[in-house]
C-alpha cells in the first residue's frame, strides 16, 4: 500500500520549491531590476496556476533567458515573461536577430516598437473620410500584413483577394511600377485589363500612365524616379503610380524602396482628399522578393510619416 504525502508536508514540500524557483530566478535578474522578489513571485504564481505540471522546466528557460535578455524581459510584466515561448524571451539578442534573418533572406527584422499616429495626425484629428484598404492577394503576405496592421489604424483594412474584383467601392488604385510605366506585366497587366489600356511602349501604344508620366517629367518617353508618384484620372477608377525598380528584379536586401515608393503614393493621395476609397497592393513581395512583413512594416513607416506630417 503506498502512502499519502501528509497535507502539511506536502504544503511545506510546495513552498520550498517556490522558495528555490523565486531565488534562482531573483539571482538571473539584471542588478538594475527594481522588486525582484514581488516579479520572481508573480512568475511563479503565473506558472503555477497554467502549467503546473511544466513548472521547474519553464522556470529553468525563464531563468536562462533573463540571464541573457534580462533588460528586455525585466521591462515586461511578469505574467506575460511567463507565458512567453523562448523566441519570445530571446526577442532582440543577437542570436535571435540572426536567426530571423536568416528567415528573412538577409533583411534586417522590423523594429520591434511599430511606427503610430500621433493624435494630432491629419488622419486622426480630422473629419477625414478617406479609407485605405491594402489588398494582398499572396497567402503568407496577407498574413505578414494582419500580423503587422492589425487593426492598429483607423479607416485602413487588410483585406485578401483579387484587387480589381473585391467587393465594395473604391476610387484609386495603386500601382507599385516599373520607371518605364510599361504595363504587359505582374499586376500592372491586372489593371490596364480592368482598365482597358494599352500594355504600352515599348512593344504597344503608349498607356495613359506612360503619356501621364510624360506630362509630368515634360518630355517623350519620360522615366517616373524611384521616389517619385503620379496620378492618372480615369472615368472608371484612377491609378496612383509610384516606381520600386527600373526594371523587373530582385530588390536589394534591407533597401528602403518600399518606404520611399509609398511614402510618394500617401504623399499624393493626401493632396487628393477627393480619392476617398484608396486600394493598396504590398509592394515589392513580387518579383522584388521583399518578405511580406517588410513590406508591411516600411508601408506602415510611410503612412505614419506621411499623416504625422503637417
């Protein structure tokens, strides 16, 4: 017959390994932390009410982590180091940063604080009507996309599918174009079918954006710069222009082209308060193999910018 742990036993047996876990995880705290002893606790408490059968085991990875990241995860309440995975514990050390790097082919992760709008932003303070709908239409893109956007702005929406054939309203579309406005290609092929334009030069007619693009530089055969964006009125829908290489291609690793192509798109559209319905594709996750959360991120960099600005 086996026997029973007496109650008062077993209670003394729970408050030595409180007592041991408290202290190991008080001695990796960094010597800045402030009330380690009530952070330790509130650790344990966590882990005792969610995982008690993984209680030694989770505070052992606890306890490496904030010996290595102690300055990030001492900044975080308790109860959430506490139900963090270990990537998330090592969140911002150099070998995490690595490691999502190599995930990334190369770029540099986002910043881990996302860019806001101030409350004194134009598309906050204002009885501003104009909507932004990013519509992605590649699977792990979007989810980069709702990951990163996630309902953090008002009036602007994730939305997946076909640009040109979603539901609902819309008065502009915007194209992340070559510098030659030629169209026989990617989702530039996609809106001059919806539009019923030319693919333009050099193997069509010349398209409206290609004769826009013209007006706007002042000369034949004209090239928008990176940076740079027009807008082409059309009965149907207009288009909002803005180039993220010369050429279809690779877009060099951790560049800025996607920040500065749509930094140029909000620029414009911001002047053109009549545009109130604006469909966004993600910029350079096609044939500039950009990983859809870096799109994401400098598009959000670029918003932010643009309607903070006065």
């Amino acid at each position: 017959m086996s026997e029973e742990v007496p109650q008062n036993k077993k209670r003394k047996l729970d408050q030595s390994l409180r007592v041991k876990i408290v202290a190991g995880l008080a001695r990796a705290c960094p010597a800045s932390q402030v009330n380690k002893k009530e952070w330790c606790e509130s650790i344990y408490d966590t882990l005792l009410k969610e995982c008690p059968d993984r209680l030694p085991e989770k505070a052992r990875s606890i306890a490496f982590n904030v010996k290595r990241n102690g300055e990030y995860l001492c900044s975080c309440r308790p109860e959430d180091v506490a139900r963090m995975s270990p990537d998330q514990m090592a969140r911002g050390t150099t070998l995490a940063s690595l490691r999502e790097s190599i995930v990334l082919g190369g770029w540099d992760p986002p910043s881990s604080e996302r860019p806001s709008l101030l409350e004194s932003s134009k598309w906050v303070s204002t009885a501003n009507k104009q909507k932004l709908e990013l519509v992605i239409y590649e699977e792990s893109s979007f989810r980069d996309f709702s990951t990163y956007w996630r309902s953090s702005v008002p009036r602007v929406v994730v939305r997946h599918g076909d640009i040109t054939s979603l539901e609902g309203e819309f008065h502009a579309l915007v194209s992340p174009a070559n510098t030659m406005g030629n169209m026989d290609g990617g989702i530039d092929r996609v809106y001059a079918d919806f539009l019923g334009w030319s693919y333009g030069r050099p193997y069509h007619d010349p398209n409206p954006l290609q004769l826009g693009i013209d007006r706007f530089k002042g000369e034949e055969n004209a090239r928008l710069e990176l940076g740079e964006a027009v807008l082409i009125k059309d009965l149907k829908v207009h288009l909002i222009a803005s180039p993220t290489m010369i050429l279809p291609g690779k877009i060099e690793v951790n560049s800025r082209v996607v920040f500065q192509a749509t930094k140029a798109v909000f620029q414009l559209w911001k002047a053109n308060e009549k545009i109130r319905v604006l469909r966004m594709p993600s910029f350079g996750t096609g044939y500039g193999q950009v990983p859809g959360i870096i799109s994401a991120s400098q598009t959000m960099e670029a918003f932010c910018h643009v309607w903070n600005s006065l």
